[in-house]
C-alpha cells in the first residue's frame, strides 16, 4: 500500500477541526464585545475606522499577492483580523486615512512582504501601529478623548479627517460637517495620569481627567470605570470585561494558548506589586489585556514549544511592567511585543527546542534491563 508521508514546519495542528479558517473566525468572534463597547462609548467614528481598516486589509492583501503572483489567501480571513486588530491599537478620533495607510503597512508590508501568513517575523498589527508612532503622521495616533465624547459632535457624525494644534493652543478636529472644537474632551489616558503621578495625588485638579462615569472622591477614575469601559484609550483596549469574555471564548475553543497570558499577566503584577506602582490600576490601563491574549499569543510569532512560550511571556511580561516603570513613556505595550517577537525565534532555536534524540534516549534508559 502506498502511503503519503507529509513533513511540515512546526507549529503543528493537534485539534481535528482546528485549521487557519476557524481558528481566524474564532478570533472574530472572541474581538466583537469589545467591538460593540467600542462603538458605544466612542460613537461610530469607532466602526468607521474599525471597516475602513479591514476593507483595506483585505484589499492590500489581495493586490500584493497579485503583484507577487502568489495565490489569493483572502478566504483564510487573516487579513481581516489584521485590520481590525489594527484598528483596536487606535484612538477613536483617528482620521480615515490614516487608518487606511496603517492597514496597508500591517498587510502590505509586514505581512506579505515577509511571505505571507506563517512568514511574517513580528505581528502585523502592532508593527504598523509602532509605525504610525514614530512616523510623521504620530500626532494622529497620540490624541485621546473622553469616552462618550460623540454628545458634542454626534454619534453618527463624528468622523475626523484631520487635527490641527495650532489654533490658539487648542486641539482642533476637522470633520467631515465643518470644523469641530473638541478641546473640551482631549482627555489623559489613565496611565498617562500614573506617569505624571496625578494619578496619585488626593484629588486630580482641572477638568475630569478620563471622563469616566463612574469617579473616585478624588476625581481619578475607578476601578469599575476601568474594568467596564468607561476611559479614555484606544478602541479596542478599553473595557477588560469584553476582552476577556472573547478572550474565555478563544481558551474554550483551544485557539490560544492558556500559558501566554498567563505568564505576562502573572509576572506583570508580580513585578508590580514588588514596585507597589498602583498594580490593579497598571494592570487595567493601557493595552495589557488586549496584547496578552490576542498579539501575543499570535501564533506564528510567539514559540512553538511549550516551556519556550513560559519564557516568552514572563519575558514580555517583566519588559512591560519596566517599560513602564522605567521609561519616559506610559505605555510599551506594542513595542515590548514585537521586540519578543524577534526574541521568538531565538528561543526556538536555541533554548526551548529539544535536541534530536534526546526524547528518545530517555526513552530508552527507562526500559528494564534484561538479566
């Protein structure tokens, strides 16, 4: 009888049904609470920019590998979990534009410039994010607003074509229906606050620093506020309550990796509760949650191997909570992932791959002798 015998790369498939279509559509699916909260809190510009960025993601991937005569992978849905992954990195008054020249970089460039799905060496959506950050166009991608900011310019009609910070100091947001002072809502992020220690002050002075719903009797916001939705951020980051009911879905479904946030979430407080720099609050701010179960756990950039993924996420974890306590900026987020998602393929290499025959050889010295 003729057999086929098919070698392939690691990482391997165990599940029966799991293959690159339903382990995308889970991801789909695990990202819509957060989606919905999004558009909630921010108002439709955050659907806006959600469909912009996945249109062109799937456009971006179909005309590069046409110019590469390589065969079209739209069906796989990648591209489409780039683009909207992509989208949750941004803040909700980012122009459209902008959105779309990101999403061609997350697809276009960092995706199928490297090969295509299972090529690529860092996460598509965080590397055109960090991009954006320190090209010229950061000023679109640096400015965050109040949650529920949609009262002063509409929920329907709030779409943002540009910003301008040099109208009297004032921050101004060019819409599609004329122009749009919005310097009321420009609000901190509340890691933002922590780093410029007004966080820890008895009573946050000026104007509400997050407009949260719900405030502390100091005016910071509280940790409920945090947990649900209600701050200042990007789209996606915002309510730790939606991502972790996708992120229950994903384990549930066996599309992730249980050990990866586990390992950045367990060592991020540990560290943080050594430093005592406000744990529960640097744990709910900023994109930690979001990172830990849907960039990091990326599978074709994080290791293969079990004990190689505990050593990259407490790596990414500890990187995260010294970004944080050490560096001028409030959020490392996106750039201590990517920076592991080159350490990766290290670790693989080098330090959590097995070495042939060496399963086998403690195989074979547990056998009994024969006398």
């Amino acid at each position: 009888m003729n057999r086929e015998l098919l070698v392939g790369v690691s990482p391997h498939l165990h599940e029966k049904d799991q293959n690159i279509e339903r382990a995308m559509r889970d991801v789909l699916i695990a990202l819509c609470p957060a989606a919905v909260v999004a558009i909630v809190v921010f108002g439709m510009n955050a659907f806006y920019i959600m469909a912009v960025s996945m249109i062109v993601a799937v456009l971006s991937e179909f005309v590069v590998r046409k110019i590469f005569r390589r065969k079209t992978s739209v069906n796989d849905l990648s591209a489409l979990v780039t683009g909207l992954l992509f989208a949750f990195l941004l803040p909700p008054t980012t122009p459209l534009w902008v959105v779309a020249i990101g999403a061609f970089i997350a697809v276009g460039i960092a995706k199928e410039l490297f090969g295509g799905l299972g090529k690529n060496v860092f996460n598509p959506a965080l590397f055109a994010r960090v991009a954006l950050m320190i090209s010229p166009l950061s000023m679109y991608v640096s400015k965050f607003v109040k949650p529920f900011y949609w009262r002063h310019t509409g929920f329907f009609s709030n779409v943002i074509t540009s910003i301008d910070e040099s109208v009297a100091g004032r921050i101004v947001y060019k819409g599609i229906t004329g122009n749009v002072y919005m310097n009321a809502v420009t609000s901190a992020t509340p890691l933002s606050l922590m780093k410029s220690g007004r966080m820890l002050v008895d009573t946050v002075t000026g104007p509400t620093p997050v407009g949260a719903t719900w405030l502390t009797s100091g005016g910071r916001p509280s940790l409920w506020s945090m947990f649900l939705g209600c701050k200042a951020g990007s789209i996606g980051e915002i309510s730790i309550l939606a991502l972790l009911v996708g992120a229950a879905y994903l384990l549930y479904r066996r599309t992730i990796d249980w050990r990866i946030p586990a390992g950045i979430l367990g060592s991020f407080l540990i560290v943080m509760l050594i430093a005592w720099n406000n744990p529960v609050y640097e744990l709910l701010g900023g994109g930690l949650v979001l990172g830990a179960f849907y960039m990091a756990t990326d599978w074709v950039t994080s290791p293969s191997s079990k004990s190689g993924r505990w050593i990259y996420a407490i790596g990414i974890g500890i990187a995260i909570a010294l970004f944080r306590l050490l560096s001028p900026w409030p959020e490392g987020t996106a750039i201590v992932i990517l920076h592991f998602n080159v350490i990766a393929l290290l670790i693989d290499r080098y330090i959590a791959a097995p070495k042939f025959g060496a399963l086998k050889k403690r195989w074979i010295n547990k056998l009994p002798v024969s006398p």
